[in-house]
C-alpha cells in the first residue's frame, strides 16, 4: 500500500475529488479541510465502503454512498492500489469520534486471542459440542424448558460464570447414588422465570400447609400408599401413577414377575396394578377436606398468566402441592428426576465421559489463557495512564474472550470527586460523561480496533476524523502520542490519513509527529476539490509577510501590527501630555474610515511598522501613494485573479480591509443623506456594526441590509488576527469574500 489512488464523484458533499495519495516515504498524512469542504463527506464515503466487507454485510451495516442533495446522479467512489486494484473493505478503518454506536468488543476478542491457545481449545471443544447439544436437545425435550441449560447451571453450579461442564461432576454424583421419581410435568408451568409461582405459594404457605397435612394423613391410613414418619420417604398418588406408567407395557409380568404388596397381597398383571391404583387414588383425592383446601388454592391462581398454567398442571396432578413446601428442594428434585428417563440419562452419561476424558488438558488451557493477559493489560493501562478521564476500563472474562470467542464485558470504574469508585457498565458511562470525555471513550473503542488490526497479515488504511476534537489540550497530545506509535511501530502495516479542521490540532499533529506529506483541501468554483501542500506549519504568523514584502503583504501586516501595538502599548496610551497612541489610532485609520483615512501614505504607515518589527528582512519600498487606493487596488488585483489563492491569508485580509472600509464608505454618504451629522457618526468602538444598526433603523426594509450584515459577519475575523491561531482566515473561503467585495462595491 505504497499509493491510493482517489476517484470519487457525487460522494454525499463531495462533487469531484481525484487525487493520489503517496505513502512512499512516510506512513501518514495530513489533510485539513475548512468546514464545508470535504472532510465529513470523505470519511462517509470510506466508512461506507469499509462496511461492504462481509463481516459488516451481515450485520446490516451498508449505507449508500450518493449526491445529499441529488440522488440519481452518478456516483464513482474508486479507492485503489498502485497495482490497480481495489483496496478491499476489510482493509479500511474510519475512526468517527461522533459515532458512538461504534463498538470494537468483537475486534477485541481478535486480539486477545492466541492463535495457539484458541486451536487446542477448539479441537477439545469440537469433541464434546457433540454430546452437549445431543444432551441439552433431549433435555429440553423431556423438561419442556425454554432454557434448560441455564436452569441447571443456575440450580447446581456453586460458583458464578459456571458453565454446563462445571456442574458435570454434580449431576452425574447424584443420580448415581439415589433415585428421583420422574415428573411427567412441564418444568416452565411450575418454576416459571418471572417467580409468579413461587412468590404465590409463600403468600399462601398456611393452605398449602393445610393440604399437605391432610394428604399424609390420608397416606398414613392406608394400606397401599405410604409415608415415613420423618416425611422424607413418601410413596404417594404421583408416585403410584409413576409406576403404572412404567410398567403399561406389561413385559414386566409377560414374564411371570409379580408384585407384593405391604399387605402380603400380590399383583400378577397390568390391567390388576393399574386398577388398584385408580381405587387407592380415587380414595385420596375424593376425600372432602382434601378437594376443599385443593379448591380454595385453586380459585386464587387466575391473576396472570404463570398462574394460570401452574394451575393446569396441579388439576391433573393435584398431589404434587404436598412437594412445594421445599420449593427450590423440589426443583432439584424435578431437574435430577428426568434423568430417570433412559435416553435422557444416555445422553448425560455421554457428555459426562466425553468431558472427564478431555477435562485435564481443558483446564490446563484455561489456565494458559488467564496467563496470557498482556497484550489486553497494555492496551488498557496505556488508555488509563495517557488519557485524563474520570473513568478506568478493564476488561471482566478474559479467559472467555480468549478460548469461546465471547463479546468482551468491558467495565469501567467511574471516580467522583468524593474519591468514590463506581463500577458502571458502557451504557451508563456513556451517560454521565461529557462530551469530550466520550471521545475518549471512542478513542479505547479505536485503540481496540487498532490493536486487533495489528495481529492481521495484511496493510489497513486508518482514517482518523477529527480525532482529537473537543478534547482538551492533554487528551489532544495523547491522541497524538498514540498515533505517532502506530505509525512508526507497525511495520508500515497502517497507512494513515488524519483529516482535521482544526487548525491547531493540524500545526501540532504535523510538527510532533514530524509528517512529511501534509495537504489543504480546497474546493474550486465548479466544486472540483484538490489538495495542495499545507503552509503554515513551522512559521509564526506573517513571517512570510515580513520577509517578503510586496504591496500585498505590506497591507495584510497592518492589523498584525496594530495588534503588537495593542498589547505593548495599549489601545488608549497616551505620552503624559493627553495625546492618545498615535501609532495605533494611525493603523485603525486604514481599517476603519476615520478622519484621516483618505490622507494616510504608505510612507506613514510603514514608519510605524519598522518601528515595531525589528526584522533587517524587512524590505518594503515605499512610493508615497495614499495607503487607501493601494488597499483598493491590491483588492481590485486579487478578484481579477482567474484562480484566486484559496490558502493565503494575505489575500483575505486584504480583501477584508478593502470591504470594511468600502461598507463604511458607503454607510457614511447614506446615513448623511438621511439626516445624520459628522458629530452623530462619531462611535468609538466598533463603528461598523454602530453605523449598520443607524441604517437598519433608519432603512429597515432594504435590501443593502443583507450585504452589510454580511460584512459585519465575515470581516472581523480576518481583519482582527489574533484570533486563536489565525484559523477563521484558513477555514474562510477566498470566494466568498470576492463576492462579498463584489457586491459592496456595487453600492
């Protein structure tokens, strides 16, 4: 990925942009965009097409890259090799800062997986996949569960995060050393998840209490059915159903076995068997105060839907209320007795050897992966050391991450200014930071995806948009930090493209990270946008004008000067004798129409400023000529331009100067048509916008409003350059001050 070659049209704000970007001799590139340019729609644009990998196609992701305003035009968005062919998507990355839907957890789990590690723990995982979802197949089919697996994990697993392997051990112990009767019941209509069932019989334990007391006195008369005196051991109506249902087949008497009763009486067939238990059951369960307790429970259990399937099930099976006074026992109860079924316990036994025989080398793997931490750690401790967040992240099943291939748990330790720690998950963090402190959120989400890049065979295109915005100047040279490592540490393996409308983060990012190939983007009259070597970067401010002084730059030095002036002088020095400075009320007088205005030559103007620019470059040639008529014709020279300079600043400030003083030319003759005086235009401070209000006071239906309003907008930024690092004169386009030029000088 020596070269991308750039061809897209009709990409969202971008009309036509053909440009090829070389990465021969430095792995990344600057390119600062004005607002309104390029740099949002260039990064949708490659985001879009980063998401037609697969990966992506499967989660829905692809957008359409199209004209915003006109849909049905053409569209090229062509990213290509020095060989020709395509940069495929899964080899672009676009970090959005504004994206916070952007979650990196799957590329994480790239990452922190060894190669080695994850292979063995595959091969063991495939040998027993098998019989465990033969098992939780059957399972589920015996138990009617929604979840079986969970229930058994949640019922018999005695520690947290186990999984069905850990509980192996149990479930097989105990149905090897004791029997439990199978319930042919649906498991979900009795130990429902809401609890519905469970909070009912709490609240009605004293009827419960009733029923069960009755029953096994009923048990305890007669002479079939039969209950210990500890109540540990019953033989009751349920069990008795269990055992007529055993043996309906009648091959256990096919073969002349019998059965003996308590009495001494014995059963020599089926049809015998089952007609006696119908009898004794029908003697239990006939008996009044039984069937009243029963009914009173029943007529409460119509107020949801849990309820009412719970009462479906004790209609039919009416004893089993005299199991619920051990609610969770019961459970236990029922999840080991579907193992009574053959093929149920055929399928467990199955697991259970597939994992005992596979059980030490699995273990021996996991513990391999809680060691293997490192490359996780790093990453972590470097978002935690470098960015100055009121949160720490970290990352909760590690092991898990590693060897199942999971989504990450991220966590984050929130700090208050109490010193207090808070664990919150990613959606509250989300909701309690800034917005700046969001960003660095996104940035962990970045670095992760990075990370996860850098364990790849093949070269990525990083594109980082406005990265560092509304960061503060800490988090600003952190992100910088970053950056620099992954540019210089990776190999050449990522190419990155930082876009910027920043001018700050442009100047900072360009000299720390010492990048050789740095671009301004402009956008030509037809919309046409190229890129042109960024200037700017290692001057101060109108060095270039001190050292090369044509008649342009002489001008645009005129409110930098004023501004030294300013801050040496003051604005409203005066010498003792009660004159004011006269050098910074003199510079003002070529930046506002005052009363010496007209009069002024270069030759005064440039006293003032070898006076306070101590620089032997300095090389200004004067003529004499009145510094009014060089501003307007170094004005009328830089609209005649057939390309004006987008990217020079002495133009605007020029053009600048040139439109305020024409506004105000043209202000003072129509406020004096209309009635004010020489006295009443007198306004001190800010004169422009004073006379703009007397004229919307005195003309408010006109239209000339609308350009003055725009002169009042647009001027003072560029004329005033102390603004922060002089970035309004970057991001203003010179075409909109032509037209405004233009149209004031109509007036």
């Amino acid at each position: 990925m020596k070269q991308l070659n750039f061809d897209f049209e009709n990409c969202f704000g971008i009309s036509k942009f053909k440009e090829t970007i070389d990465f021969k001799t430095c792995n990344t590139v600057m390119i600062y965009a004005p607002n309104g340019t390029m740099k949002t729609s260039f990064a949708k644009t490659l985001q879009i097409l980063s998401q037609r990998a697969e990966s992506n196609k499967r989660k829905g992701l692809e957008e359409t890259i199209c004209d915003r305003l006109h849909k049905d035009l053409p569209v090229k968005s062509n990213v290509t090799l020095e060989s020709g062919a395509v940069l495929k998507p899964e080899n672009i990355f676009v970090a959005n800062p504004d994206d916070m839907t952007f979650d990196a957890a799957q590329s994480v789990t790239t990452f922190l997986a060894s190669t080695d590690l994850k292979k063995r723990y595959d091969t063991i995982i495939k040998i027993i996949s098998g019989a465990k979802n033969n098992f939780i197949k059957q399972y589920k089919k015996i138990s009617q569960s929604t979840d079986c697996e969970t229930e058994l994990v949640s019922v018999f697993a005695e520690k947290e995060n186990s999984s069905i392997y850990d509980i192996l051990d149990i479930l097989w112990d105990k149905i090897n050393n004791a029997d439990y009767p199978l319930y042919q019941i649906k498991f979900n209509d009795i130990f429902d998840k809401k609890g519905a069932v469970k909070d009912f019989i709490e609240k009605n334990m004293t009827s419960l209490n009733l029923f069960v007391q009755r029953y096994n006195e009923l048990l305890t008369k007669s002479q079939f059915f039969h209950i210990s005196t500890d109540g540990k051991t019953t033989f009751g109506t349920y069990q008795a159903k269990t055992l007529s249902n055993g043996l309906k087949d009648g091959s256990f008497f096919k073969v002349n076995h019998k059965l003996q009763l308590k009495d001494n009486s014995n059963i020599e067939s089926f049809s015998q068997l089952n007609e006696r238990i119908l009898e004794e059951i029908k003697t239990v369960e006939s008996d009044e105060k039984l069937q009243a307790t029963f009914t009173k429970i029943l007529e409460k259990l119509d107020s949801n839907a849990e309820l009412r399937a719970f009462k479906e099930c004790i209609k039919d099976n009416m004893t089993i209320l005299g199991e619920l006074q051990e609610y969770e026992v019961f459970k236990k109860n029922v999840l080991l007795g579907y193992f009574s079924d053959v093929e149920t316990r055929r399928v467990l036994e199955d697991l259970y050897k597939q994992y005992s025989s596979n059980k030490e080398d699995l273990m021996n793997i996991i513990h391999e992966a809680r060691q293997e931490h490192e490359k996780w750690k790093n990453i972590v401790d470097l978002f935690n050391a470098r960015f100055y967040v009121p949160f720490k992240a970290r990352i909760d099943n590690q092991e898990d991450i590693i060897l199942k291939q999971e989504t990450p748990k991220l966590s984050f330790v929130y700090k208050k200014q109490t010193g207090e720690d808070i664990k919150q998950s990613r959606d509250e963090i989300l909701k309690i930071l800034s917005k700046g402190e969001m960003r660095a959120f996104f940035i962990l989400q970045m670095i992760f995806e990075i990370e996860a890049r850098k364990e790849k065979d093949e070269e990525s295109l990083i594109v980082l948009d406005d990265i560092s915005d509304s960061f503060d100047y800490q988090n600003k040279f952190a992100i910088i930090e970053y950056i620099n490592d992954i540019s210089n540490s990776c190999n050449d393996k990522f190419k990155i493209i930082l876009l910027t409308h920043n001018f700050d983060f442009y100047r900072n990012a360009t000299q720390r990270l010492r990048i050789k190939k740095f671009f301004m983007a402009t956008k030509e009259k037809e919309g046409n946008i190229s890129l042109h070597r960024g200037p700017y970067i290692m001057r101060t401010p109108l060095d270039n004008e001190i050292k090369h002084t044509n008649t342009c730059n002489f001008i645009s030095m005129i409110p930098f000067v004023r501004n030294i002036v300013e801050y040496t002088e003051g604005s409203d020095y005066d010498d003792g004798n009660g004159k004011e400075n006269n050098d910074f009320m003199t510079l003002t007088n070529c930046l506002h129409l005052l009363d010496r205005t007209n009069n002024l030559t270069d030759i005064d103007i440039d006293n003032i400023i070898r006076k306070h620019i101590k620089n032997k470059k300095y090389n200004y040639i004067t003529t004499g000529t009145k510094i009014i008529d060089i501003i307007y014709d170094e004005a009328r020279k830089i609209i005649n331009k057939e390309k004006p300079e987008e990217l020079q600043i002495e133009d605007k400030i020029v053009l600048s100067i040139a439109i305020r003083l024409k506004a105000e030319t043209y202000m003072r003759r129509e406020l004096l048509s209309l009635g004010e005086t020489e006295e009443s235009l007198q306004s001190g401070e800010n004169q422009t916008t004073k006379w703009i209000d007397k004229m919307r006071n005195r003309l408010p239906e006109n239209t000339v409003l609308k350009i003055l309003e725009r002169v009042n907008m647009m001027t003072p930024e560029c004329i005033h350059i102390n603004s922060f690092m002089y970035e309004p004169l970057i991001d203003m386009s010179i075409r909109h001050l032509v037209k405004l030029y233009e149209d004031v000088n109509d007036l």
